[in-house]
C-alpha cells in the first residue's frame, strides 16, 4: 500500500513546487492608449463659379456742357460758327440692370452688366445776338430728353469676408447707346430739333460692400461712378428756317449711382457658408 502511493506523493510534489514558476509566465496584455481622432473637413474650393446679379439704382447725371453750329444770314442771330450752351442740367431718375459673372477665386471676380438709365428731362439755356421783329440780345430756353442703355465688362477686387460682410473695390470699360428726345428750343418762337441717337465709349469705377443672406444669395450695395463719353446730341434746324442751328453735340454725361441688388451664386459661396460642427468623441483604450 505504501509502495502505491508513493509515486503519487511524488507526483504531487513535483506540481507544488512548478506553480509558482508557471504563474510567473502567465501573460498579462499591455494598455495601449490610442491618439485621439483626427477631422478633416471636406476640400472646398474658394470660389463660387459662376453667378448672376439684378441692380436697381438712383442715379445723379451731370452734363459736361454742349456746343451747336448757327448759320444764316449774319445779324439775324447768334453769331455764325460754332456757340455753347449757357446752360444745362439732367433731372436724376431711376435705373435697372442685370448681369452675369464669375467668382474667380476668393478675392477676384469678373461680371458683364446691362442698366437702363430711365429718361432724364434736360433744361438748358443758350444766347442770342437778335431774336424777334425788334432785335436785341435774348435767351432761349432749350428742353430735351436724354436716355441711354450701359453696357460695361467689369473685374473687381474683394477685400476679405468679415461677419459676412465683403468690401470690395471695381472698375469696368464698355459703351453706352444714348438716345437724345427732340430737342425744343424757345425764343420768342418755337423750334424743334429731331434728336440724336448714337453708341458712345464709357468707363466706370465702383467702391462697395456685399452681405451674405445666405451661402448663394448676398446683398450687394455700393457707389458706381460713370463716365459717358461726348457725342451727337441733335440735328440741323428746321428746314427753311432763315436762322438756324445744328447739329449739337454734347460733351458726355457723369452719372453718379448709389446701387442695390442681389448675386446669385450658383454654387454657392464658402466664405458665407455656415461653420460645420464637430462633435467630440472621448478616447478609447483598446487592448491586445
């Protein structure tokens, strides 16, 4: 009996002494703390392609003064050759426009505009060496109409987004179509003198701030200044006339617009989108 169980006590013995040594092998799995994740928004580009515009405007025109031909028989009127007039002021009116453009980058975009100055009543004034059966010196008073469609390639340069507000500076070159009404011209008579209708060079520079209504609508107010170069304003007098005068010629038009209007961004604009919100995810520890 004791000789069976003495390789059991020995067995047994041998377990108790390897135990510690087996749980000092046992394998622990380290922590390993991952880096917190890293967010990358999307790539946007920093331009809005392409847009369109509609401008309403009051504008303040400044007339740069008009010369005529007189001829007929000497004495019988003013001075033969060419005369000015004394005077001349354009009433200030209303415009409307549109256009289309391109947001080239964040800083520089590019638009072709239409506007339509509404008609403007003239009032002017020239001299006379002799009018009536009495002679004498005299003045007449001249009225007119003038109107004109503005068509204008413009590049501006904006100046940065602040609280959705862009500054932004601009100069455009292009023509003008000026369409001049009958000039009446009254002494102690009457006489009328057919208009003129002609295209004429124009330059503009413009000075104003936009506001984003939403990422592809903005508010678009500011200043354009304009110059319309001079042309023909009226024709010769009336056929058979004794005394006449014609054809006039203006020496241009500044028009001074204070402007509103709304852009249209097709795809829409970055600077005026809202900032995206990401939200924060706590670190996770894994282990292996």
């Amino acid at each position: 009996m004791l000789r069976q169980a003495t390789p059991i006590l020995l067995g047994a013995a041998l377990l108790a002494g390897a135990a510690p040594a087996m749980a000092a092998d046992l394998y622990v799995p380290p922590v390993i703390e991952t880096p917190p994740p890293v967010y990358y928004e999307p790539e946007k580009p920093d331009f809005g392609g392409w847009y369109i515009r509609g401008d309403l405007d009051y504008h303040f025109l400044g007339f740069r003064g008009g010369t005529y031909i007189t001829y007929g028989c000497p004495g019988c009127g003013p001075t033969p050759g060419t005369n000015s007039f004394d005077t001349g002021t354009l009433r200030s009116t209303f415009s409307a426009g549109g256009g289309i453009g391109y947001q080239v980058n964040r800083y520089f975009r590019v638009d072709l505009t239409g506007d339509y100055l509404f008609g403007s009543q003239f009032t002017g004034s020239t001299s006379g060496d002799t009018c009536g059966p009495g002679g004498g010196p005299c003045t007449s008073t001249d009225t007119s109409t003038f109107s004109a469609l503005l068509l204008l390639a413009n590049a501006y340069a904006e100046l940065g987004t602040w609280h959705r507000i862009t500054p932004y500076l601009g100069a455009g070159l292009g023509g003008a179509r000026v369409a001049w009404g009958d000039l009446t011209n009254v002494t102690d008579t009457t006489s009328v003198h057919a208009g003129a209708t002609s295209w004429r060079f124009a330059w503009a520079l413009m000075a104003g701030a936009s506001y984003c209504l939403t990422d592809k609508f903005k508010l678009d107010v500011g200043y354009r200044y304009t110059r319309i170069s001079g042309g023909r304003m009226f024709e010769w007098g009336p056929a058979g006339a004794a005394i006449g005068a014609g054809p006039g010629f203006d020496a241009g038009v500044d028009v001074h617009e204070a402007r509103a209007g709304l852009r249209y961004s097709f795809g829409g604009n970055p600077a005026c989108a809202p900032k995206e919100h990401i939200p924060y995810e706590p670190q996770i520890a894994v282990y292996k």
